[in-house]
C-alpha cells in the first residue's frame, strides 16, 4: 500500500459545503506489516478506513472512486471520495476506481467496521453470517468446501464449533466481534482493515481478541491496518503507529520512537499516557 499527499472529502451539495476529513496523507505498508492508526473522535480515521478498504461510495456521476460533484439526478452528498493525491492498493489505484474494478478489489481486501458484530444478519446463523461473502459471489460454490472454511475459520478466532448453529443474538459481544473478524477473513483477503476492532467490547475479552490478529497473520500471511482511539489497541499489534489529528498525520515511527521527542499536543498527550502507564 501507498499513500502519497492522500485527500479525502464528504461529497458536497454544492462546491461553497466541502468538507475535507483526511489532508495530505502519505505512508506505506509493506507486506505482512501491522499499520496502527490512532486518533481522537472526528480525526479522521474511519473515513480512511472506509477509503482503504474500498468500501466508501463511489461518485455516481461517472462511476468512480473519486470526487465529483453530485449533480441533480445523481446526487451523492455525503459519502466519502478522494480528492487530492494518490493511493495504490494491492497494486490497484483507488482514487478512479470503476464499479468493476472495484467489484473484485473488495474480494482481496477484508473489512471488519466499527459496527461489524452489529451487521451480523439476526436471523442467520453464525456459520451462514460468516459464509454469505462467499455465497454472494454470484458463482457455483462448494457448500461442502464453504462449510469447512467457516468452521477453520470460528476455530482460529478461538470460538467453539458449536456456536455455528446458534444466532448473533445468542452470543456475547466479545464472541460476535470475532464471528465479524471471521466473516471479514473468509474471502482470505491479503488485506485486514480493522477499525475499532475492540469497541463495545469489555475489558476482560480485549487483549484475547487482538490477540487473534497476529496470530492469523502468523498463518494467513496478510497486512493490516488496525484503526483505534485506545493506544492500547494499536500498540498491541501494530509494527508502526500513525498518529491522526484534524485529517492530518502528525507522527508516524514504532512505539519506541514515536514519544522520543513529541512536538505535537496530541501526540503530547499520548506520551503522557505512556508514561503513566509505565
């Protein structure tokens, strides 16, 4: 993944109503790389997210990744869109993606939401929750070899098979947030894009489930992006940390360098954590 000058900005009603969430980024993520990416509330980061993973709206305009402005009979207000700079995905440009392109991007890259567990269908079972990517392909597929992919899958998220029969509903949080896990990952992606993969969580059942992460990596061989407003969360698992503050990243090393000499405030504010914390 490359990111150069990266922009990204809600899709206006007209051109006096831009809003930019994301200024200028630029990072890379190497292959089998952990990227964390923390920021406060309203920073950005679940807006690249959404970017990273493809899964943002397309301009309706002219079917592509990147910003146009919404005309009459197709307005697109309020959805996400590059606008400035350049992102290369998987060696694929997202910043003109076609509708078509971007049909089989999406299958190389997994996205787990901050709401994920709570887009589990109710009335599905965990093992048809965690299939539906798959069945949706629009293809002859092997239920049998389906089935057992799900069933690896619910054992490497550390969940009993037992629970492939049950409903979301019937289950913790902790243990719908790693059926999500384990539907973003069916499609054995080469990409994990996690945003808050631990909200709504409790306290007891977080480090078990970012544990999982490196430990699938660890098998699977896929990179990461792992987005969070916990520092506890990224640097957890993450190789690198971006620091993400007003759209802008002020800061991006390991967690050794990263507080060395902060100069920003909420990167300020981040080694004074630390710092207690130690």
């Amino acid at each position: 993944m490359s990111a150069r000058d990266l922009s990204i900005e809600y899709s206006p009603l007209d051109v006096h109503s831009r809003i930019v969430a994301v200024h200028g980024v630029s990072f890379d993520l190497a292959f089998g790389e952990t990227l964390g990416i923390i920021g406060a509330s309203g920073s950005g980061k679940s807006t690249l997210a959404q970017i990273l993973a493809g899964r943002a709206h397309r301009s309706q305009a002219d079917g592509a990744f990147g910003w146009e402005p919404p005309s009459a009979a197709s307005p697109v207000a309020g959805s996400p869109g590059i606008c400035g700079g350049s992102l290369t995905v998987l060696g694929t440009s997202l910043r003109y993606l076609r509708a078509a392109q971007r049909t089989e991007f999406v299958k190389r890259v997994g996205y787990l939401p901050q709401d994920g567990a709570q887009r589990l269908t109710a009335s599905f079972t965990v093992e048809e929750n965690v299939a539906e990517p798959m069945l949706s392909l629009g293809r002859q597929t092997d239920r049998r070899m389906v089935g057992q992919r799900v069933a690896t899958l619910i054992d490497a998220v550390h969940l009993p098979l037992a629970v492939l029969e049950r409903r979301p509903w019937e289950l913790s949080s902790g243990q719908r947030q790693r059926v999500a896990l384990a539907r973003a990952l069916i499609l054995e992606p080469e990409l994990l894009v996690a945003d808050e993969p631990t909200i709504g969580v409790d306290l007891t059942m977080r480090r078990d489930i970012l544990r999982i992460i490196p430990e699938l990596q660890a098998v699977r061989s896929f990179s990461a992006i792992v987005v969070s407003h916990d520092l506890a969360v990224v640097t957890e698992v993450s190789d690198r940390i971006a620091v993400l503050s007003d759209g802008m990243i002020v800061a991006l090393d390991t967690l050794d360098a990263l507080f060395l000499a902060p100069d920003h405030p909420y990167l300020k504010s981040l080694a004074e954590v630390v710092a207690e914390q130690s």
